[in-house]
C-alpha cells in the first residue's frame, strides 16, 4: 500500500553523453630538435674545454700569467772604474730617496698633485721637479727626458734624492698626512777622487728608452745604461745582472702578492790606464791655459789634451774643455741643468773635444806632409828656399807674419816651420799628377801617407761618439761638391744677406760662386793648404797623438784604450785586454829618423825654444811641433804635438786651444808643464 507523503516527486532527467571525443597528439619532432642543438653545444664546449685545458694549456698558461703577474727588477750593483794604480774613479754610495707609492697617486683625484705639493714644502725642493718626476715620460703632460719618470709603474717611484736624512724622517713619522710616501737607501754613482774630473772619459747613466726596451730582453725600464765614456762602452760589464721578481697585481695595476725572486749579481769592475795624479794636472793644466788665453784676449772657446802611452797605445790622461760635474747625473739631473749641458753660450760641455771634435791640426802636420815630399823625390840632403811668400795660382801663400828665412835644410825647415817651401813642394806635384785633369787620389803622396798614418778615419778608441776626422784629396772634394752643390747654387743666388760682416759676406758669396760652377775641381790651393794642414784638413786631438806616437815608436799604429783590465768586485781577471796595433806607417827608417831630428831641433833651436827654455832637455828631451791653424772668420787655434823621451820614447803628449793664440805662445807651454808632471814622476 502507497503511502502519500504529501510531496511532490519530481523526476530529474538523465544526463546525455554525447558521442566520444577525438584526442590529438603533439608531435615530438621540436624535443628532439632542442635536444640535437643541446648536445651538439655541450660536444663543442667540451672540446673547447680539452683544448684549452689539454691541448693548448700551456701557451694559455703564460698568457693568462701575462695578465694577472708582472716581472720588476732590482738592478745589479754597479761595477766601479779604477785608475791604473787601484785609485778609485767612480764608485758606489748610499743615497736617501724619497719615494711615492704609485697606488696612491692612481687612487687620488688630482693623481697626487697635493701630496707631492705637501712633500716638496717639506723638505724644502721645487714643486714642479718632484711633480715631474711622477710623470712617465711619453706621456700627455710630462715633462722632457731626464726630468720624467721611465721606470715601472709597479713599484715605487723615486722623486727626490740626495735628500737629508733628517728631514726625509720627519715626513716618514706622520703617514696621516704624507700616505704612500717612503723612504728609500739606493746606491749611486759617486766620485772618490775629488782631484779628477775625467768626465769624458768616465761618462754617466741614464735611464733607457721605450725603444730599447723592447728591443732588448735583458733590459727593463728600471735599469740604468751607460750614456757616455767608459759607462756607454762597457755597460754590459759594468751592469751586471739584475735581481727578478714576479709579483702579482690585481685589473687596477694594484701589486697584491710576490710570486718568484732572483738577486742581482754585481757589475765588473774595469781597471784603466790613467794615472789619477797625471789626469788632474792634464785637466788643471788646460783650465788654466784657457783662462790665460781669454785673458788676452783670445776667444779660447774650447781644449783638449792627450797624454798616450807610445808603446801600448794606452790613454794616461785625456781632458776636454769645458767638462762638468758628472755627479749632476747621480741625483738626476734637472731640465735646467741638461739645456745648460747642451747650449753653445756654456761650450757645450757633454761634447768630448778628444775624440768627438775636429780641428784643422797646421803645423803639426808636417810630419805627414815631410815624408810625403820624399816621397815625391825631395832631396833630403839639399837646402831650399824660404821666402816670406810665393804666387800659386792666383793667389798669395805666405809664412807666418810674411817673415822669409834663406836656404833651409829639412831639419831648419821643420825647426822654424818654414810654409813656403811646402807650398811649392806640394804644388809642383800638384802639376805633375795631372793638374785639374787628375780626378784620383791614388797616386796622390799626401793622401796616401795622411792615410798610412791613419787619419780620415777612426782610432778605434774605447770611447764613444768618435769622429773620423777629413783626409780631403780629390775624390773627398768631389763627393762633398756632390752633396752640398744644390745649397751652393742657391747661395750663389740670394747670397748671404743675414751676414754683418761685408768682408765675410763678400768672400761667402764668390765661394759658394764657385761651388755651384766647379766646386768639385781639385785646386792648386787645395793641395798648398793640404801640405801644411789647412783648408779642409781635420783630425782630432786622439789623431794626432797616434800619429805622433808612431813617429816616436818606429811606425806602429796602436788602437788608443782607456780600458787595460776587467775584474771581478773581488779582483779575479775576467778579461786582460791586450794592446792592438791598427797598423803600420811603412816609413824607411832614414825618413823616420830625418822627421825625429825636425822634431827633436823645434824644443831646442825653433819655434818651441820660449816654452822649453827652463825644461832639462838633457836629462829628459822632448821632441814637439807647434802649429797656428787659420780659418776664415775665426781666430787662430793653437796646437802643441810631443814625444818623449826621445832618447826612449814613453808618452806622446798632444794640446789644443781652439781659437786661443799662437801654438808656440799658449799651447807649447800648457804641454810644457804636462811634460813637467811626466818627467818628476
């Protein structure tokens, strides 16, 4: 039976499924694309991997060192340079530097320039010097080499030297003000032998350019060369090898740690043959005849002097005037001090009037151009005239002051240095070679026996900036023309309007005339000055001291040298350099000894008799030549050459007074009181 609830039954309809619905698939095509290009990257990234840490990781090694490390240098104790007895020339010295840690100066905002302003007020030095000296050469703003800075950025940088060591410590105690400011001991170059300048001869460093830098892999920018004299040419002994260590910096050049170190290894020393007591009266000597001679009233305005061993060709002493201090370079030198080195008012100190200056050598020449007319058929034993003057050419060649002598043996020529009768010798050989149609040298006697002694090129001296003086034959005349003729010819056109002097102006004009048209011709003039040594003739001091020490040894030509040994700091021989003959004059005996006789009459009956009349002959004979070397525009430059003794010949002794008097007036005493030095040793 029903029951009947009383609600109302509602029927709820039965959802209708509709017809099942088609899935679709993704197609995996891109999956396994990605996962190609996937594994071909990690394939190419671990062969890049085995290359760089397999194959190539040795190069990649270094290079990455390269990046990261850097290598600074400690350089080697310099080697000193001793005179012949052991005294010492140039040593080493401690020295306080300030220095300035190149951090700081990277870190500030006016790149130090207030720190370097505070350290200068202190201790009392130029601001604009020290400044300087933190500028690395090159670069915008720095100032010209030496004043700049060539050493390494890596380490500290030295901007004051010498300086007290009181006052360098009250800077050292207050870090708060002066930050990165040390103070450093470094070793100089000092000069223990205050009586010797020798500047010339020792020379001075110099810090090295970026250029030879790279070019050479023993040299780094903290090192210093060998700039002149003995410090240029054996810089590679005196050097030494400098200490090595790696350190590393960080991507702002910052030094943060210290990889590898090697310690430096001390420079040789080099033993000389100079004769420290010789060396200081030579370089006395020529300061004092510089100083007579502008007294009156010559210009002087440079000397040199030579004293060489004849049988070694060992350089004894040597001096060029005006020289310097070459301790100047020790503490770096200042721009003002280097322009004043390098000007023409000062002379030109830097300049080594020994080897590095010509000079037409005069009189002093005979002794080639005497074995020359010999050699032509000059009768040895006949006498032959002196006039005052002779016509050659066209013009008029006179003996000093016109002053004419009578019949002359070759021993009174050369005693009283009668022009005149070498004028003619060398003119009529002039004609006989052909004239102006002869155009070679080589059948030319003055030529070749100027050649045979050696003259027209170089010593081969130890020294640098040597220079090989002129032997002006035909051919030289020719190449010379070749080279200067455009400007002759130019000259001939506008003349020389800027010269005050209408004499000089005058005589300029016709000559460079006769450049432009034919300057190439060898001249009768040519060959009458070539015989007294005028005109183009030009040797250096050196020169002429090998020439006369082949006079007074029979006829070898010696390689002059500065330098007899090198040693170890301890005094081992590392290298006994031996003498070395250049040469041989190839003189007869009979032609040497007629020359000697000439030479040995001027001290005791010719022109050199006022300057040797208190020196003892007897007991030590010197046998000299004085000469007066003329030239256009210029006053004359007194020579003085010299053997002696003549009886066993040592020493040559040669002087020279550029535009300072007459030979026999100023430069036969200066040798006369060299040869006073020699002979009471």
């Amino acid at each position: 039976m029903s029951r009947r609830t009383g609600r109302t039954q509602v029927r709820v309809p039965r959802p209708q499924t509709s017809p099942p619905a088609a899935r679709r698939h993704r197609s995996v095509r891109p999956l396994w694309g990605l996962l190609a290009v996937a594994l071909l990257l990690g394939t190419v990234l671990a062969g890049r991997l085995f290359d760089l840490q397999v194959v190539n990781h040795e190069q990649l090694a270094v290079q990455a060192a390269d990046v990261s490390t850097r290598v600074v240098t400690e350089p080697a104790l310099r080697g000193r340079i001793l005179a012949a007895d052991g005294t010492l020339l140039v040593a080493n010295a401690p020295t306080t530097v300030v220095t300035v840690d190149p951090r700081v100066l990277l870190e500030s905002d006016d790149e130090g320039r207030a720190l370097i302003e505070q350290v200068a007020l202190e201790l009392d030095l130029p601001v604009e010097s020290l400044w300087g000296r933190t500028r690395l050469c090159g670069t915008e703003g720095a100032p010209p080499v030496p004043s700049c800075f060539s050493g390494s950025p890596y380490q500290p940088i030295p901007i004051a030297f010498d300086v007290d060591p009181v006052a360098a410590l009250a800077v050292l105690e207050r870090p708060e003000r002066f930050p990165g400011i040390a103070i450093d001991t470094r070793p100089v170059r000092t000069y223990p032998e205050t009586s010797v300048n020798a500047a010339h001869l020792l020379g001075y460093l110099g810090r090295p350019t970026q250029e030879e830098v790279s070019a050479r892999d023993d040299l780094a920018a903290e090192d210093l060369l060998g700039r002149a004299g003995l410090e240029a040419t054996y810089d590679a002994q005196l050097r030494g090898t400098s200490g090595r260590t790696t350190v590393t910096i960080d991507p702002r050049g910052v030094v943060t740690g210290q990889l590898d170190h090697s310690d430096p290894v001390s420079g040789h020393d080099l033993v000389t043959h100079l004769d420290a007591d010789l060396q200081a009266e030579v370089e006395r000597t020529l300061a004092g005849t510089v100083r007579i001679s502008r007294a009156q009233g010559w210009p002087a305005e440079s000397a040199a002097a030579v004293v060489l061993d004849v049988r070694t060709g060992g350089v004894v002493a040597a001096a060029s005037h005006p020289t310097y201090d070459p301790s100047i370079w020790t503490t770096g030198v200042t721009q003002a001090q280097y322009d004043a080195l390098t000007s023409d008012a000062s002379g030109q100190p830097l300049v080594n009037r020994v080897v590095s200056e010509t000079f037409p050598p005069a009189s002093t020449f005979k002794v080639i151009s005497l074995p020359a007319a010999l050699a032509t058929g000059v009768d040895p034993d006949q006498e032959y005239a002196c006039p005052g003057a002779v016509d050659i050419g066209g013009r008029r060649f006179t003996n000093y002051e016109s002053r004419a002598h009578g019949p002359l043996s070759l021993q009174r020529i050369m005693e009283v240095s009668c022009d005149t009768v070498f004028y003619g010798w060398a003119y009529d050989e002039w004609r006989a070679q052909g004239g102006l149609a002869q155009e070679s040298d080589l059948t030319d006697p003055w030529v070749i026996t100027s050649e045979q002694f050696g003259l027209g090129q170089r010593t081969g001296v130890d020294l640098p900036g040597e220079t090989s003086g002129v032997v002006p034959g035909r051919e030289w005349k020719r190449a010379y023309w070749e080279a200067t003729r455009e400007d002759s010819c130019a000259r001939a056109e506008t003349g020389y309007p800027e010269e005050t002097d209408q004499e000089r102006r005058e005589f300029l004009e016709q000559l460079a005339r006769e450049n432009c048209a034919d300057g190439w011709q060898y001249r009768p003039g040519d060959a009458v000055n070539f015989s007294i040594g005028q005109g183009d003739v030009a040797v250096t001091p050196l020169q002429l001291a090998v020439v006369y020490a082949a006079i007074a040894n029979g006829g070898t030509l010696w390689e002059p040298q500065v330098v007899d040994e090198v040693r170890t700091p301890a005094g081992e021989l590392v290298d006994d350099l031996a003498p070395v003959a250049s040469g041989e004059v190839g003189l007869e005996p009979e032609v040497l000894e007629i020359v000697r006789s000439g030479l040995a009459g001027v001290n005791t009956n010719g022109t050199g008799v006022p300057a040797f009349a208190t020196f003892d002959l007897e007991a030590y004979p010197v046998a000299g030549k004085t000469g007066s070397a003329e030239s256009f525009g210029e006053r004359s430059t007194a020579w003085y050459a010299s053997y002696g003794p003549t009886t066993d010949p040592q020493y040559a002794v040669v002087v020279v007074i550029e535009q300072g008097g007459i030979g026999g007036d100023i430069a036969a005493p200066a040798a006369r009181r060299i040869w006073d030095a020699i002979a009471g040793q």
